[in-house]
C-alpha cells in the first residue's frame, strides 16, 4: 500500500489504485510501548525509543507493527482505559513523536497498525464524566446504565473479566454502570446512536494521521443484551479467553457480549477504514471464538482479520493445535484469521509450552509452525530473543487483574518486562534508571546484541525464516490441509509444500506420504529423509515439496 502523504488526502482514488491485499499472511510484531525502550530517562518506555528502535524490527522483515495503547489514561489497566483518544499520555511522548513513528516505519517500508480500545473508556473521560452527571443530560446514555433489583443487587448476574460482578454503583445517577473490565472502565452503549458517531471520529482522527491498520481490542464487547438477561451456566468452560481458576468462565456469555447487532456496527467501522485503505483486525475473545471469527470476517465488509486466544492457552499438543485450525477453517470461508503464540495478556511460550526447556530446538519450530498456518501472524516483542516468563513477587506487580487473583494467577505483568538490549548495559540498556518492572538476569544473556553476535541464534534465525517464508507465496496464500503422521507430529500441505513438526521432546519417525523434495534455507533442522521415511529429532522441523512427474497434474489442492 503506498504510504504517499498526498494519496492520503484522497483514500478514494488511494482505494482505486491499491489492490495489494498485504495484510493477507502478514507478520506482525506487536510493540508493548511501556516495556520496548526507554529515551527520556523515566523508567518507561516510550514513542521516541520505539523510534530509535525502528531499524532493529525492519530487519526481522516483518510487514507490520502493531503499537498497543500509548493515549492519554490514567494507567489503571496500563492504557486500556482511554481517557482521551486523540491525545498521547506524555509518557510516552506527543503526537510529533506519533507522526515521527509512522514516518520512520513507512520509510523502512513497514506498515503501523494501532490499538483502539472502543469498547469501553476511562471513568476519568469526559463523556463518563458528563454521562454520570444525571439522567437526562446530552451523554446520560452514553454508557451502560441498569436501575437495582428491588433488594438493591445489579440488575443481573454478568461477571467482570477481572473478577467479581460487571456492575458498578454510582451514587450520582443511583444507578449500577456496566464493566466487562475494570471498574474504572466503564462500558460505552452501542445501542446510541450518538455513540457510534462519536467512535467513528475517534478513529477518523487516526486514520487522517495515517495509520495503515487498526487492531480493534475486545471487538465483541460492544454491543449488550438490551432487555439484560442473566447469562447462562456453561456446559464446556472457557478457558481460551481466562484461567480456569476464574468465575467468568463458569457462565456462557451469550448476552453481555458477541450480540448480533455488533456486524452492523463492524460494516459500519469497516466502510470507514475502507475509505483510508486501512485495514482492520479484531481481538475476539468468547467461548464460540472460532465461529465468531469467521463470522466477524467473512463476506469482505466487516473485519479483514480476526485475532485468536486459541493458541494462547496452556495446554499444548499436535492435536490441540490441529483442532484449532481445522475448526476455524471449517466455517471461515472467505474470511481471514491471525495466529499467535504470545502477547501482552499472556505467559511466554517458552513458559507455558516450553516449561522453559533449553533446547533451542523447540523455539525454532514452534516459531516456524506458527508461520506456515494459513492466516496472519501476530509476533510478540521479545518472543525472537526467546524470553521466558518472568516469576515476580506480588509487591512488583503493577497488573490490577493479577493482584486480584494472586496467586494462582500472577498477572500479566510477567510477559511485559523490558526488553534486554545490551547485555552488559544498566537494566539491560532499557533504561538508565530502574524501570517500571525488572529486567532479570535470564533475559539478559539472551538480549540482542548477544544474539547479534551469535549466528546460531534464535533472533538470527526469525530473520532467516520470515526472509525464507517471503520466498514461498504457499505460505501465504495457500489452503491448509492436514496429515496423520503421528500424534505428536503436527503435518500439513500448504498448496505443494509439506510442513512437518514433531511437537514432544522424544524422536521419532514418520512415513511421507508420497515423494518429496527436501527444502533447504529455512533454518530448521532436526528432520532427515530416509527413502520414504522422515526421521525427526526432538522439537525437529522439516519442510519439503511435493514431487510431481513431468506433465502431471496438481490433485485438488495443490
């Protein structure tokens, strides 16, 4: 897509004249700004050192970054509660540091995709505080407002994601306001039509700026059940979206979120993005995300892409993995999903999967697995170095939700740490003063300039791999199909290249279902052909392309 300030100005001719799908098996790399680098000296990272860091990400040859919340908020969830949309929390700098990004970015021909978080604000916006006034003023009904059961309890049974009833007293109104969050996160009505308006100029805002896709956040909490109905029980518990250990997953949220209603919306948001030649991918988290993500991007005029948790959750295997993207290839259709293996809500994959094993093997094909899955793909800052979780204490916890489930949930906070530049630098040249969280010890030896340095490393082969993958449009393009050759192997065709990975710490063989051609330049090793057999290491990778006779015609999906 061009990044040309004067197409800008004018998205329908910039529509006409782009028909480059990019985003369609893009890599992304999701920036976290507290945690990337700091430039100012306060402990906290900010737009400038993201900046400063631009070269370092062009090199992975990713097509994107995604940059999470850096607006103005009172930082009770660390930026997902927005006090002012268009303003920049001076943390994290001004909005010429903004405009400074997306220029670097666009002249290292990387696209910058942003985080809105429309589902809900700050208590501390303007609208909250205007709308919490009285009943009948311009924004009473701008937020989710419910009169008392007659003994005085919220009007139904929903839960918060962090715990406890979705319901907020306010003695103001003497009416309860919905959160699905925070507390101080109170819901926006989406049954507004004033609201809706107000949003879509909040993204315009952006979009004008020049932004190049949007990550909506929780994109299927706008709309509620308008009569207020109790949830139901859960027959299967979502353990996807939260941790087992948490109430929310005890109901089926069939009226607080994921309402029909909320497609019109996402037409509505989808024209406007249009209009820009922007693009739009959605988080969905629910206990029918599958169907839900294919529903929310099928037909070309909602979403371009869905964000998945289901490769998110603890439990890891071969058929774990295969179940995922079978279903959602089931009901996709023409729709688009996005695969990932970390983010900022979740434990490190080399934690979590991993159980913090220290063969480089396993890393190396988790992360090749992730890239060849039909779809997009959604890459974590510091998941190319390798980082594990980092075990915290409960007083270096700044994350509300884990505070609040200690200890057998420790929060977010364990995936956000800095990012370990220089080894042997001060907080790991992050910053020259303690920051916001540690930078401990195991994530040092393994900061970048050490991997630099190291031409076997892990960060060294994310840019093989991604640069190796960029050479194979079945990688991007292709349908998936899977193969049974094993339980612990994960096989599947990509068009006519094969991708096999074996997904335990025993070897093991397997048997090719028909002749191939051994791939070379990935990086993977771990995998030899044997006549018609594969023998693969522990955690080893291989891929290989079909062989076909000449004058052959390719079967039905090749």
């Amino acid at each position: 897509m061009s990044n040309d300030p004067a197409l800008r100005r004018f998205p329908e001719v910039w529509m006409m004249m782009d028909t480059n799908a990019w985003w369609r098996g893009a890599v992304i790399y999701q920036i976290y700004p507290r945690s990337f680098a700091d430039s100012n000296g306060d402990g906290v990272g900010d737009l400038t050192g993201i900046v400063q860091h631009l070269e370092y990400v062009a090199t992975l040859g990713v097509d994107a970054i995604w940059v999470s919340p850096f607006f103005l908020s009172p930082m009770k969830d660390y930026g997902y509660d927005i006090s002012d949309y268009r303003a920049v929390d001076p943390l994290f700098g001004t909005l010429d540091d903004f405009r400074s990004l997306v220029t670097e970015a666009h002249a290292r021909g990387m696209k910058v995709m942003i985080d809105q978080v429309l589902s809900h604000t700050s208590d501390q916006h303007d609208w909250f505080a205007r709308s919490r006034i009285s009943r009948d003023n311009d924004k009473a009904d701008w937020y989710v407002w419910a009169d008392p059961k007659t003994d005085g309890t919220p009007p139904n049974n929903w839960l918060s994601v962090f715990g406890g009833s979705a319901w907020q007293w306010d003695t103001r109104r003497r009416q309860y306001f919905l959160h699905n969050f925070l507390s101080n996160q109170p819901d926006l009505n989406y049954h507004s039509p004033a609201v809706q308006e107000a949003i879509l100029a909040e993204v315009r805002f952006w979009l004008e700026l020049g932004v190049d896709g949007m990550r909506f956040d929780a994109c299927n909490f706008h709309f509620h059940d308008a009569l207020l109905r109790d949830n139901p029980v859960a027959q299967v518990r979502d353990t996807a979206s939260v941790g087992a250990d948490n109430p929310y997953s005890f109901q089926s949220h069939r009226h607080d979120k994921s309402q029909p209603e909320n497609l019109v919306f996402l037409r509505r948001l989808r024209g406007l993005l249009d209009r820009y030649g922007a693009i739009a991918l959605g988080e969905v988290g629910d206990d029918r995300s599958l169907s839900l993500m294919a529903a929310y991007t099928s037909g070309n005029d909602k979403l371009h892409m869905a964000y998945s948790f289901n490769l998110l959750t603890a439990e890891f295997s071969a058929a774990h993995i295969r179940r995922q993207v079978e279903e959602l290839e089931a009901e996709i259709g023409d729709g688009w999903g996005c695969w990932t293996t970390g983010n900022h809500d979740s434990v490190r994959v080399l934690t979590r999967w991993g159980r913090n094993t220290d063969d480089p093997r396993f890393l190396r094909t988790v992360a090749a697995m992730l890239m060849s899955l039909r779809g997009s793909v959604c890459l974590y800052q510091g998941e190319e170095l390798g980082l594990p979780e980092v075990d915290l204490e409960l007083s270096q916890l700044h994350d509300p939700y884990g505070i609040a489930m200690w200890p057998e949930f420790k929060g977010r906070d364990g995936c956000r740490t800095p990012m370990p530049w220089r080894r042997d630098a001060v907080h790991g040249g992050f910053s020259p003063i303690e920051p916001w969280l540690p930078v401990p010890e195991e994530h040092l030896q393994r900061a970048v300039d050490i991997q630099e340095s190291e031409p076997a490393s892990l960060l060294h082969f994310y840019r093989q791999f991604i640069a190796w993958r960029a050479q194979h449009a079945e990688l991007r393009d292709e349908t998936i199909r899977f193969l049974d050759l094993g339980a612990d192997v994960l096989a599947y065709r990509r068009g006519r290249l094969l991708c096999v990975f074996n997904l335990s710490a025993q070897a093991c063989r397997v048997s090719l279902p028909e002749p191939v051609c051994e791939l070379a330049g990935h990086g993977l090793d771990g995998g030899v052909v044997q006549g018609q057999e594969l023998a693969l290491e522990a955690w080893g990778g291989w891929f290989g392309e079909i062989a076909m006779a000449e004058g052959a015609v390719p079967s039905d999906g090749d």
